[in-house]
C-alpha cells in the first residue's frame, strides 16, 4: 500500500497483488480518510487492477506487500 497527497486534499492510494505485478490505485479525500481506516489490504475486483509496467516501481510494490504482510493483519488500519 502506498500513499501519495495531492495539492488538492486527495490522497492517492496504491494497493497491489503480491509480486507487484498489478496494481489498484485509489484517490480518497483526506477528510473522508479522517473518518475511515485505511487497511493494509483490501478486496478489490480484478477488473480494477492494472498493470505495473515500470520494473522499478513493481520491485518496490513487491517489497512493500511483503513487508506490510509480515508485520500487519489484512484489517489492519495503517
């Protein structure tokens, strides 16, 4: 899970698949997360996952669904 704040109060959330081949990305305004929990994971329907096409940015995807994996429940709030 990656987050990613814009200038506009949204804030951008990455959730991707083990390996960090796929990728669902979120935007969610920052008051509405206030209120809300954000989960280490999350079901999301496969039709919203995309691609990772960059190598780079699939290794950190990767190495961040393990990390967060090891150490928090699906539940979790983050």
């Amino acid at each position: 899970m990656e987050r990613e704040y814009t200038d506009k109060g949204l804030v951008t959330l990455v959730y991707a698949e083990p390996g960090g081949e796929r990728a669902a990305v979120m935007q969610r305004s920052s008051n509405m997360l206030a209120r809300t929990d954000v989960t280490a994971a999350r079901d999301v329907d496969p039709d919203e996952l995309a691609a990772v096409e960059d190598d780079a940015t699939r290794d950190r995807y990767a190495t961040e669904v393990e990390r967060t994996s090891e150490s928090h429940a699906p539940d979790d709030a983050l």
